[in-house]
C-alpha cells in the first residue's frame, strides 16, 4: 500500500488505526472481529470501537450472520462517496449563502470597547499561502514583508502577489519586500524584481557585511503580523511543515516592526546589489549599524582578514584592551601588517603601552577624540562611545551605532587627516613617561647633573661645578631651602635675586629673503615665591651683525 493512498485516507479522516484495519479488511477479505483482534493484538474493546467508526464513515459493511464478519467497502466507491458529500456541501451553502449573511446582519455583536488580541497558529504551505493572500488583498495602507529569496519564489510562484499585480486601487498601499541576496540567488531574485518592480519597492540586505538573519515576518497595516517558525532557528525553504504564528497584539506588532524598519535602513536597492554581482564592481557602503552584536561581529571579521596596515585611534582604556590581544597581534605581526596606534598614555596604561611598542608604533594624543579605525585603506569604523571596561554590556554598547563606510575617497581624506596628526605627535620615552606619570614620592630617583658656569648680561646661572649623583629628595630640599632665603634677603636688601617658575627659549632663524636678524625668544613664568613675586613675561634678543669694534 503506497503512501500516497495512506495520506489520502488520512486527509479523508481516518486515524492511524482505522487505516491499518481498513487496508486489513481489504486484502484478507470478510474478517470476524475476534481475527481482527489477534491480528492486531490489540484490546477486544478497541477494535469494536474502531469498526463502529469505519462502519459510521462507510468504510466498511457488516454482514447479518452470527457472528458477524466485516468486509471492507472498495476504494473507488469510498472516494467517489467522499467526492458527492462534499460536493452536497458546498452546493448546500453557495445556495443558502445570501440566506445566512441576511440572517447574520441581524445578529447585533456586543460593541467591544477595544479590540480581542488574538492569536492563532498556522501550520502547512497551502493554509500559510491562502493566509498571505488574505492579508495582502486586506491590506489598506502598507504591506510589508521579508523572506528570503527562495521563499519569495515560493511564494510568488503559488501566485500570492496576484492580487497585488492585477487588482483594482492598489496603487495607494505600500509594499515592500526585503530580503537577503548572494551571487547564488541573484538571477532568481532579478526575474522576480523585474515582474513586480511597477507596484513594489524591493530591498536586500549583504550577507557579506556580516548581517545576521532575519526574522521571516509579514505585518499588514501595522494591525496583524505573520510570523514563521523554523526549529532551531534553521531558515530552510517552505515545506508542508512549517509553522506560523498570526497575532493582532499591537505590541509584538510594534516590536516586529521597529526590527523591520531598522533592517529596511541597513539595506540598499536590489538592483545596485544586482549591479555589484553582475559587473563584480563593489560600490561604496556607507552606513550606520544599530546592532551592536552585528557591529561587534562585523569589526572583528574585518580586523581578522586584514592585509596590509591598521591606524586605530582609541581611549587609554582601549589600549589596555588591546595590549591584551596578544594572539591577534602577533598573528598581525607575522603577517607583516603595519600597525599604527594613537592614544591618551596615561599611567594607568603605561604597562600596556610597553607592551604595544614590541608590536606596534603607539604614539600620545590627549583624551577626546573619537575612537577610530582605519583597515588597509578600505574600510573606517568610528565608534560615538569610549571603550570601558567594567562589564560585558558596556562593551556592547560600545558597538551601538557604529559608523561604517568603504567609500575611498572619504577614507583617503580621513586617513591624511590623521596622518598629519600622527607626524605632530610621538613616543615619549618609557623612563621619561614614567617619570611624568608617576605621583610624587619618596622614593630616591638618581639625576644626572652635569657641571657648567655661564654668564649672560646681568643674569648669572650657576650651576653645580662638580659631577655628581643627587636624589630627588636633595632637590626637593634645595628648593625649600632657596625660597626660605628669597624672604631673609628682602630685609637685608641683598643684591641677589632669586627666581622660581618655567623657563623656554626658542631661537627663530628667518628666511633670508625677509632680511631680518635672527632672534632668541625668552619665555618667563614666575610664581609667588620669586624675588618679585608672581609674574610673566617674555624676553626678545636680537642678534646682529656689528661693525668691527662695537661688539
């Protein structure tokens, strides 16, 4: 007995059992229910009652002898009975069809004060195919849906969109249809574009870019939505067992469709994608990615593939992180991949820093700027927020709304940008920077003084004639000592001054053609301890070249 003759038997109403005993009687012929029984090793009980149900449904006949045998009725006289009662049907109600909607104006429906949410489950292609069509030739306003491709073809080929290509007014309603194209799928979406591209507007998504998938969904008139249901999460084509949720719940309806419209944002014109697949030429994508796991994902796939260079601009705490990414610099490092990082160096990533520096140019920049990164010159990131640390949602949030482009001409003019910036900045050396970003302390730091006396005009600087070893202590303690003096040597009018605060100098050496001397700029900032007191100032020497005997 093929499969075909059970599926039928099971669509005309018979349970799993009824069809063994049915297919039974038919090849074994007259049975009395006790062989019925021990065939089947079932319950006597249980085998009466399935007769009376085969017997009920014309399946089968008794006979009038004691005891009774049972004889299966013949197929073709079973479907052809099938085929009339159904036919009676449907002939009973197109005839009493004006008779009962008459009827049923009559019936007055309580008044609800706001709409039943309902929801509803819908399981095989044809129920889910009749249900799409329902809600396209409802639609009143919009209609919009996203499939992908070969379920569109499905869908198109079971002639839903007809009502849209051939029905009266529908120029009014919006339709739009967004799905995910790939060079395996782009001819089959390009003939359906091409049948529906004077009523609907079509978008696609790359898979390339590292868009996850997307919810398979229809939402009519932001009143009802149809939700498809894959076990596991698995997108495979429609089949005869697929399953879909309908609601008119205005909060999944609201829900579902702020991810429709944020998916439509993400996505370009089918036939630009079709352009790229066809001419192989890639057109820039400039876009602002709202999913921070897509971002994440899609940052990392990019920094993974990357060729050639890497100019990151990030925090001082970005740097830390990256400093812990050892696997992946390494692995750039070996494939001589020319890495370029600017951040704010501060003590606290001072270690990481050094870190860095084994493989990468790390350079200081102060705290503000937005965190960047530029790929081989193709692809630029640019993140609103400054990495942190403190928790895993920090870190997504880093992500949330991440600014993506690949056009070249707008990274070129970003990348001079910051290779100007890069040449106006530096290193500092590891001692000195730990120096500067070390709090005071105690602690004995050896200076290296070198002796040298040197006189200009009035001003005399003296310092140490010996070379010698001093602490950062001596020093601390010399300058407490010296201000103390400034106080005693104004009482006694002494002819010393002194002075404490910054000192520059700077020598400018002129074009020749603007013939001017060249000059020595002294910059002074004297704070309150000074012989003077506080003050600034700056100072201009002018060096010129004088006749013999008047130097």
């Amino acid at each position: 007995m093929t499969k075909q003759v059970r599926d039928v038997l099971k669509k005309i109403g018979l349970s799993e059992r009824e069809i063994e005993i049915y297919i039974f009687l038919s090849k074994k012929g007259p049975q009395k229910g006790t062989d019925i029984t021990k065939h089947f090793k079932m319950h006597r009980g249980q085998v009466y009652r399935i007769l009376k149900g085969l017997e009920r449904k014309s399946f089968i006949e008794a006979t009038l002898e004691r005891p009774k045998r049972f004889i299966a009725v013949p197929l073709k006289g079973v479907i052809d009975s099938f085929i009339k009662s159904k036919k009676e049907e449907v002939s009973y109600i197109e005839q009493t069809k004006e008779q009962l909607l008459s009827d049923w104006k009559k019936i007055k429906p309580a008044k609800l004060v706001s709409p039943i949410e309902k929801l509803s489950v819908i399981e095989g292609k044809k129920k889910i195919f009749n249900k799409i069509s329902q809600m396209i030739s409802e639609a009143k306003r919009s209609f919009s849906l996203a499939l992908p491709v070969f379920d569109l073809f499905g869908v198109e080929h079971y002639g839903v969109f007809d009502s849209i290509l051939h029905g009266q007014d529908r120029s009014q309603i919006q339709v739009r249809i967004l799905t995910q194209l790939s060079s395996q799928n782009s001819e089959t979406l390009k003939h359906l574009h091409l049948r529906l591209k004077p009523f609907v507007n079509i978008r696609a998504r790359n898979p390339s870019l590292g868009f996850p998938k997307f919810s398979r969904m229809l939402i009519r008139d932001e009143e009802e939505i149809l939700l498809f249901i894959s076990e596991g999460g698995n997108q495979s084509p429609l089949d005869k067992n697929v399953t879909c949720l309908v609601t008119n719940c205005k909060s999944i309806i609201q829900s579902f469709l702020g991810v429709f419209e944020e998916l439509w944002q993400d996505s370009v014109k089918i036939k630009h994608l079709i352009a790229e697949i066809e001419t192989g030429k890639i057109s820039p994508k400039t876009r602002l990615i709202k999913s921070p796991k897509s971002a994440q994902e899609y940052y990392h796939k990019v920094l993974n593939s990357v060729k050639e260079d890497v100019l990151l601009i990030t925090s001082s705490k970005g740097l830390i992180e990256l400093s812990k990414n050892r696997e992946q610099l390494e692995n750039w490092t070996d494939k001589d991949v020319t890495i370029r990082i600017m951040a704010p160096i501060v003590n606290e990533n001072l270690e990481a820093t050094q870190q860095l520096l084994k493989f990468a140019e790390v350079r200081h920049i102060p705290a503000g700027y937005f965190e960047t990164s530029i790929v081989d010159g193709q692809h630029l990131f640019q993140f609103k927020r400054h990495f942190t640390q403190e928790n895993k949602a920090d870190t997504q949030s880093f992500f949330d709304n991440t600014f993506y482009t690949s056009d070249s001409e707008y990274i070129q003019k970003t990348r001079n940008l910051l290779h100007n910036m890069w040449k106006k900045t530096h290193t500092p050396p590891s001692q000195g920077l730990r120096s500067i970003t070390r709090p005071s302390s105690t602690t004995e730091t050896p200076i290296v003084h070198t002796s040298i006396l040197e006189r200009r005009a009035a001003v005399t600087n003296v310092k140490y004639p010996h070379s010698r070893t001093i602490t950062r202590k001596d020093v601390l303690d010399k300058i407490k000592k010296e201000k103390q003096l400034v106080a005693e040597e104004k009482e006694q009018d002494s002819k010393t001054m002194r002075f404490f605060g910054h000192v520059a100098w700077a020598i400018i050496h002129p074009p020749e053609s603007l013939s001017l001397p060249e000059m020595i700029f002294g910059i002074y900032q004297m704070d309150k301890d000074s012989f003077c007191g506080r003050q600034n100032y700056m100072q201009i020497e002018m060096l010129q070249d004088l006749p013999e005997g008047k130097h």
